[in-house]
C-alpha cells in the first residue's frame, strides 16, 4: 500500500545536503509518526479500513515527494527542468490525487482538503533560486515565520486551510487530512488530529553544486592558503600544517628586521616552532634572559639565508643554492642548527672545484669546519696554479693567505705564487682605500712575502719579473741575485728549499706486456678505456707503451671525456727508448675525477708503427684506499680493451696521499709552533 524510502548518505536536493545527524534524527520523528498513525488506525478497526490505508498512505506519499532527489522522483514529475523545479505543477498534481485518494474524484470537495505542501515546496524553491539566505537556527526561526506571513496571502482558499500548529510552528508541518465529505462514517481520527515536523531548511548543509554533484568545502589543491577559514582541513599532517605558517603573518608573535642596507626585508615568525628548532632560538625567547620584544634586527644575516633556516625549521626542508650556501652556513652555526650546517658542508663538498676552493677554505676556518677545510686543500694542493689564479682567492683573509704561502705541497711554480700575492696585495689596498702603489702593496702583504720562495725561481724568472717591480728592497734584490751567481752565497729571508709538492700514484692495468711483429701499429687511430673510481683523484696523466723495434719519437695527443664531453686534452712528445717501458704524458693541469662516474682515458700516437702492448687486463684494480674500474670505450678503433692494448697507466693524485700530508703537516706544526 505504501513504501518508506531510505535516505542515502549523499542524497541531495537541487544543492541541498542532507547533514547525518540530522537525517537520523528526521526519520526517528517520522518512523515514530507512522507508528502513531498505525496504532490509531488499530484503535479504529471496523469503522472504514480502506479510508485508513488510503490516508495513511496519502501521508506517506506527500512525505516521500519533499524528501526524494530529484533524479529519484516519480516520472510524472521529470516532466521539468533538474534545476527549475515547477512548484505550481506539483502543488497541483499532488492535489488533484488527494481528491482522487480521499473523495474518489469528485469535483466539490476542495473546500474541505488540507493542503499540506505549499510551505515547504516554498522553502525548497527559495533555496534552489537563491532568493534568500540560509541562515541557522535561531536566526533561520524569525526568517521563515516573515516568508510564511507573506506567503499566506498568495495561497488559494484550499491552501490556506492548515492547522493551527502549523502557523505557531517554526518548522513545516505535514497533517492527516480530516474526513472526507463523501464518507458516510467520521473519520476514525477525527478527535486526535496529530503531526510530526520535519526540520526547516535551516537544518540543512547548503553547498554549491553547480556541477550537479556535491562539491568539497576545502580547496582541492592540498595547498590552500591560510585565508581560508578552513585550511587545517586540508593539512594531513603536522608537517604540513607547520609549512603553511612559514613567512606567514598568521598567529605570527615575533618579526625578525633581516639584512643590512639596501637588502633589509621584514620576516614573520613563530616563537613556539622557532624555540623547538633551536637552543639560540628558546634562550632568545624563553630563557632566563628573554625578552619581550616585538621586533629583533639582525643585521648581520643575509635575508634568503635567514628564509632557508626558517625553511628548515618549519618544513623540514633545505634548499641550498651557490649564492646562498655560505650565507646559509653561517646562520646555521650562528643559531645552532647543526642539521642544517652539515647540509651546507655536504653542498660545498660536492660542488668544490679550483675556482672556490681558497674562499670556501678561508670560511671553513672561519665555521670551525675541519673536513671541509681538507677536502679544501686536496683541490689547492692538486689544483693550486688554477686556485690561485680563480677570483675568490683575493677575497681571502689575511691569515688563510699565510697559510696557502707556507704550505708545503702546493703544486704550482714560485713565480705564479708571487703574481698571485701581487693580486691579492692590489685587492687588499682597495678594501683599506689606498692606493695600489708599490710601497702600499708591500705594506700590505707584510711578513707574508718572506714565505715565497724567491729563491728556488729560474734565473730569468726572478730578473724579467720580480727584480723588476720594485716590491723587494734593492738590498733583498742583490742579494737574491748573489745566491743565484756567487758560490758564497749570503743569507737569505726567503725560503731557499723547493716545495716538495704532491707525490704521483700511478695505476697499472696490466699483468704483462708483450709484442709481436706485426702488431701494435697505429696509423692515426684512437685508443681508448673508459674507467672509473670510488673516491675523489685527480688525474695528471697516462702511462703509455713504446717503440718495440728500437728507439723512437711518437706524437701523441691524450684526452679525457665524460659523457662526450673533453675536461682536458694535450698534444705532447715522448721518447722511448726500445724498451718495453712505459712513458709518461701530462695533461697542463690536473683533472678532478668525481667517485661513481665513467670517464674515458683517450690517446692518438703517431711514430713507430710497431710498439708494446698490454696483455692479462684487470676489470678492477686497488690503489691504497682507491678502486679503479675498467670497461671497453666504443671509441676505441684501435683495439685496445679491457683484455690488452694501450694507456696501461693512469697516474693521479689520491686521498691517501692527502691524508699522509695533512698528518705530516699537523705535525711540522706543532713542531715549529707555526699556525698552518
């Protein structure tokens, strides 16, 4: 006879949402109706048992229509827009079935029907047009008894019949019908009218759903700014919720006035996430010391610094880049952020070449950082022509100059050390705002001169150059001129010693060697082995074999590549003298080889056509603390391999060489007392 639907979760009407709690509450109320209406009906037995089912489920059926989704409706009312609900059609069509249902479709009886729709099809179609604002409850209460007053006088006679309840109630009221006027029994009801309330539309979730679905109160981004009253919804995690305050002025307590002019930029922050990152940071705020300041100057960090700590501290992010690093550094140590510090160590670990390393060495000094100070000087000392020809390395301190003058493994001639000091002399007068004459350069350079070695420079060298520039006294210049020519030679300030310089390790890839008669010959073709390396080398040349049919002059032209890219190529001569020997060619300047990355060790000879070749290859070979892999070059048309062929050398500067320099240097001073 009739049917109680249920409502789903997502159910909606034309953008109104169904809220659970309240759809729980809205069929406990209705389900307690029904029962009411049944247990009246059974209390009525016998006087007219089909008018009972026909008005109990005329009830239902006006229930049933407010509450069912559009796309849910009886097909006698799809006949309309989705989103243009005609009200007038349904008030309509309901009422004729009422008449049908209770007066078996006589045409005089509306005078006595109650018409239980208008008011709340009246509340749905002003929220579907928007034509009012959903406001909740109390505020809600008062709107809807103005809209109702004024509706009233726009009802026909029949829709204005309603109970008396349902003009004091607030909320829409669905009441039983009365005896129909054809019946020839009163209604078994007629003396206990009931009704029960659905919830006004202010109980109701309005969203916007324009798209026809329900959509989503947050932003879809996962990213939604803070101005959103809502945006914690959208933050999974504490993490994320911390990020979204960064540089934010949100529940911001404290404001950090960062630079020095003309770079001074105002930056927001948090106390609370400050303090939980950093020691500095809580004595600062929550110490026994703190203050309580609004503003704090830092005018000895740089802005993008200070952000890459904020950065850090609140999102657990590091963004270094080359400009910043060192800035980055410094904020660190100063605050006592030790992750954030060994961070910017690794960066300037790995982007270290000759043309940074005297800065970065001069700031590792500074920071108190002693592994980055020696991966330092593993590039000075391997690289130092190229270190102290590069730009940073006027911009050093005066004591990271002395040490660089004194130390003993640079590999680099006197007189490119001298040119370098006269560079660095000229920078220091323009930051103390002298004159770059010859006396204010002296002056500036000091002590820090006597740690050249003049002495130990070729002949001419010293006469076309340095005797000529007025830097030494004329007493220091004859004297130095007397220990070139005189066998009594005179006491010196200078050092007269060499530098010992870095000592080689060369890298055999061969077991044996061997020669036949009608090979090894070249005729302009390309040896070639591609290597590589689990630790940090500088390349400085190859070994290669000889003539095997006498003595012979060769040609040869030597490259090193990654990637299809040349790092360093020399066209050079060698001599071999017959023997199965190997000889030595060097590039003009060391190559840094990066651990874990091929290179391709390439050479052209030209001369005898006949010479030794390798035999008994290695796929590995160990050197100290440094492991060598080889594999065959697509390059190579000549021959060579990983099995036999030719450059059965390489020869480099390694780690384990640097480390026995360091330690021979720490020990030289604290012998001599000297700061190295």
């Amino acid at each position: 006879m009739f049917e109680i639907r249920e409502l789903d979760e997502d159910n909606s009407h034309d953008g109104v949402v169904l809220n659970e709690l309240d759809q729980s509450y809205e069929l406990k109320i209705f389900f307690k109706q029904i029962f009411h209406w049944i247990s009246v009906w059974n209390s009525s037995v016998g006087r007219d048992f089909i008018y009972n089912i026909e008005s109990l489920e005329n009830g239902i059926s006006v229930i049933d229509h407010i509450l069912t989704p559009k796309d849910e409706e009886p097909l006698e009312n799809r006949n309309c827009d989705n989103n243009n609900i005609n009200v007038a059609e349904i008030e309509e069509e309901q009422y004729i079935m009422q008449q049908q249902r209770l007066g078996g479709g006589g045409g005089n009886n509306e005078g006595n029907i109650v018409n239980v729709q208008p008011e709340g099809f009246r509340n749905l179609e002003t929220l579907n047009n928007g034509s009012s604002v959903l406001l909740s409850p109390p505020h809600n209460a008062s709107t809807q008894q103005a809209a109702t007053s004024g509706a009233a006088s726009s009802l026909t006679p029949a829709q204005a019949q309603v109970s008396p309840g349902a003009k004091r109630d607030s909320n829409m009221q669905v009441t039983q019908p009365t005896s129909p006027l054809d019946s020839p029994l009163p209604s078994p009801i007629s003396m206990h009218s009931t009704s029960f309330s659905l919830p006004s539309s202010s109980h109701y979730h309005l969203l916007n759903c324009s798209n026809g679905s329900a959509g989503s109160s947050s932003a879809g981004s996962g990213a939604a700014d803070t101005a959103d009253p809502n945006w914690q919804a959208c933050k999974s995690t504490v993490r994320e919720r911390n990020a979204a305050m960064f540089n934010n002025e949100l529940m911001a307590d404290v404001q950090f006035i960062v630079g020095s002019e003309p770079d001074i930029q105002r930056i927001p922050a948090h106390k609370y996430v400050l303090a939980t990152g950093s020691s500095v940071f809580y004595a600062m705020f929550y110490g026994g010391l703190a203050e309580d300041k609004e503003e704090i100057h830092v005018p000895d960090v740089e802005p993008a610094a200070f952000l890459t700590l904020l950065k850090y501290l609140y999102c657990d992010e590091i963004q270094l880049e080359a400009d910043n690093v060192l800035a980055t550094l410094y904020v660190a140590k100063k605050y006592i952020v030790p992750h954030l510090a060994r961070a910017c160590v690794n960066y300037l670990e790995t982007s270290l070449t000759a043309k940074n390393a005297c800065l970065l060495l001069s700031q590792s000094r500074l920071f108190e950082e002693p592994d980055l100070m020696q991966r330092c000087w593993e590039v000075i000392d391997a690289q130092a022509e190229m270190a102290i020809k590069s730009e940073g390395f006027v911009d050093i301190d005066l004591k990271t100059f002395e040490t660089i003058l004194n130390r003993e493994t640079l590999n680099c001639k006197e007189i490119n050390l001298f040119e370098a000091a006269l560079n660095w002399a000229q920078a220091a007068c323009a930051k103390m705002e002298l004159e770059p004459t010859t006396e204010n350069k002296r002056q500036a350079l000091g002590s820090a001169l006597y740690l050249i070695r003049i002495p130990t420079m070729t002949l001419e060298e010293f006469a076309n150059r340095v005797a000529q520039l007025g830097i030494l006294t004329q007493a220091e210049t004859i004297d130095i001129f007397l220990n070139f020519t005189a066998k009594t030679k005179p006491t010196l300030c200078f050092p007269v010693k060499p530098r010992a310089g870095l000592k080689t390790q060369v890298c055999h890839r061969f077991q044996s060697c061997a020669y036949r008669s009608n090979q090894w010959r070249y005729r302009g073709r390309c040896d070639s082995i591609q290597f590589s390396v689990d630790k940090r080398i500088f390349i400085i040349g190859f070994g290669l074999y000889g003539s095997s049919t006498g003595a012979a002059d060769y040609n040869v032209k030597i490259e090193l590549k990654r990637l299809g890219r040349i790092l360093a190529e020399n066209n050079t001569k060698f001599f071999s003298d017959g023997s199965s020997n190997t000889f030595h060619v060097f590039f003009e300047h060391p190559i840094q080889i990066e651990p874990e990355s091929f290179y391709t060790a390439s050479v052209i000879l030209d001369g005898s056509e006949l010479s030794f070749f390798g035999q008994e290859g290695m796929t590995e070979v160990c050197m100290g603390s440094v492991t060598f892999q080889f594999q065959c070059s697509s390059e190579s048309t000549n021959g060579t391999g990983v099995q036999g062929g030719q450059i059965p050398e390489l020869i480099f500067y390694g780690p384990s060489i640097f480390r026995l320099i360091a330690k021979n240097n720490a020990k030289k001073c604290n012998n001599s007392k000297e700061d190295c």
